[in-house]
C-alpha cells in the first residue's frame, strides 16, 4: 500500500490546512505551525510489513506532538527521522538533536516532541510499533532525540541502508518489502543496543552507576538469545553460563523488565516464526522445518504456543497473511500496523 499527496495545485491559503490534515493522517496527531513564507509540502510513504516508510519534502514549518494529540492516539509509535536534504532540530526528554543530511535520531510517540525545519529539507521517516523493536521503552528513551552520525560506526551502516531504501520506495514495496521491513528492524534494534551501550559507558566511570552496567549486560544477552534462537537447548542455565552469572542473577534480570527469561525466548522465537510464515519467499517450506528452525522441537507445542500468541493456528495464519492482511489476536483479519501485537502471555 503505497500513499502520494502534494500541496501543488492548492491556492496558498489553503496549502498548509491541508498539511496539516496529511501528516496527522500519515503519522500521529499533531500540531503544526507554519514557518515565513508560501508553504509548500510533498509526502510518499509505504508500508513494508510493520514497518511505514515515508519520504517527505517541504519548505519550512515545525510539527509538535503535544499533550492533547497524545491523549487522543490510541497506538503507541517508535519513529527514526534520516536527514536527506537541509536542517533539523528534533526535541524531546530535555534533548535536542541538530541533524544535518545523513544523520538521524529516534523519538517516541508517547510523549511531546518537536521537529523544527527552518529551511527548505527531506526528510525519510520510519514509523514502527514500539514492541517491535524488542528493547524496554525506558532504555529507548535513554535515547530519543541523541543525534547518530551517518558518518561513522553502526549509524553510517545504518544511513547507507535507509538513504537506498528512500530512492526505491516503490521497487522495494513490491519486491520483498516484508522481509525487508524485517531486516531494516533488526538493525535498529542492534543500532539501538549499540548505543546504548556506548551511552552508558560514557555516561558514568566504572563502578559507579550499577543501573548502566544492568542494563548493559541485559542489551549482551537479548543479543546472544536472538544469535541462538535456533538452538533447542537454548536454556535459562546456557543463557547465564555464556555471560558467567548465575541463573538467579538472570531471572532477576529480566524480572526487571516484567518478564521471564523462558517468556522472553519464546516471544522471539513466535516473532521469528512469524515472520517466516508471512515471507512469500518462504512458502515452499513446511510450517514444522520453520518451527525447528527457530528451536521448537515439538510440533504440536509450537502449533499451541502461536495460537495462543497470534490467535490463529500457524497454518491459518499463513493462509491469510497471503492475502489482503494478517491475523490478529481474535483471529480477525486486520490491516492496520501493529494490529495483533504483542503476543498474549508474554
């Protein structure tokens, strides 16, 4: 599903009314003032998989999420603006983050923000449920509004892929945007556990803030866990000895975050699952090769656990992300991002 809208061939007084009404429509509710001079403003935007894609091209304006428009949205949204054309400054948590072209940062729905363009610009916008990403929302907003370089490091690998992606929007929609879309959130969840990690080393001297040095160790292993999902004898104990703390310190962990560890790896491991299920490249493949791929072991137990999950047996479920949408947690067959997530019971 692809969306275009322009302001060109609308009189100027009715230019930015109508921005506005678009971008609340394309994103989340907003507020948005106009910046000196005629306005003129451009957005195409896709949907690959969960993932929405937007390209948008306008002169200068700012856009506030407030208060008020939180209220009344109903989804809960992560977002990673790249700077392709002109300046930015994005706020939000009591940071600013000046991005020039290349450079991007992450924000969140959930609470106010501010994007200011003084200038002419494009911009590409990532739009995605925050459950998606698979990282705690209080360590995500550690980092909102913290510019990533595009020039260095994971952001420069990072900025390559999406400055691409921005040129074939359409080409990629129609050619493997799913497994795509899930590629490009693999990523930013290991950007996102990247630099946290530089975040908290810098933040603090060693052995004086035990909170960063936690979370650190939670972002190692929720990176190991998904490196091994594949492995049946993926345990509670294997999980601890590979990171040589006790099985009591890591149930203690990931109580923490208000989950198990055993919950923990099989919500991956039904995401994964998931994913495979609705992959038209992977269709040829029995629903039990998929399931042993991903450490399950038994069929009738994964048959159960992704009912339980997704509302839907895997076959079922397979039938209709085929077609016009996926199952959501009723079984119902919904269109909408982030509908049918998270799984129930984890």
């Amino acid at each position: 599903m692809s969306l275009t809208l322009r302001t060109a061939g609308l009189s100027a007084a009715e230019r930015f009314d109508y921005w506005r009404s678009v971008i609340c429509d394309a994103f989340v509710p907003l507020r948005a003032d106009p910046g000196a001079g005629p306005f003129q403003g451009e957005l195409h935007g896709v949907r690959l998989g969960e993932l929405q894609v937007t390209e948008i091209a306008a002169t200068a304006h700012a856009v506030h999420r407030t208060p008020r428009a939180i209220a009344a949205s109903t989804e809960d949204y992560f977002k990673l603006g790249l700077q392709l054309r002109g300046d930015c400054v994005l706020t939000q948590d009591g940071r600013e983050a000046p991005l020039a072209p290349g450079d991007f940062a992450v924000y969140d729905t959930t609470r106010p923000y501010t994007l200011a363009f003084d200038d002419s610009y494009r911009q590409l916008v990532l739009m995605l449920p925050r459950p998606l990403l698979r990282i705690p929302p209080r360590d995500v907003a550690r980092l909102t509004a913290v510019r990533v370089s595009g020039r260095q490091g994971m952001g420069a690998l990072v900025s390559a892929l999406l400055l691409r992606l921005a040129g074939h929007l359409e080409e990629y929609e129609r050619t493997g945007g799913v497994r795509l879309a899930d590629n490009i959130v693999d990523l930013l969840a290991t950007l996102v556990a990247d630099q946290l990690g530089d975040h908290q080393s810098g933040g603090a001297r060693p052995g004086t803030d035990p909170a960063s040095g936690r979370r650190a160790l939670l972002a190692r292993i929720t990176t190991f866990i998904e490196q091994h999902l594949g492995e049946p004898d993926l345990s509670p104990d294997a999980i601890a000895a590979a990171h040589f703390v006790s099985t009591r310190y890591l149930h203690k962990l990931f109580r923490a975050q208000g989950t198990t560890v055993s919950s923990w790896v099989r919500a991956r491991r039904l995401e994964h699952c998931r994913r495979d299920l609705r992959d038209p490249l992977q269709a040829h493949r029995p629903v039990g090769a998929i399931a042993s791929r991903w450490g399950f072991a038994d069929a009738a137990h994964f048959s159960r656990a992704f009912r339980a999950a997704y509302g839907a047996s895997p076959r079922e479920f397979r039938l209709t992300a085929g077609g016009a949408g996926e199952i959501g947690e009723t079984g119902a067959v919904v269109g909408e991002v982030g509908a049918g997530w998270p799984p129930r019971g984890v």
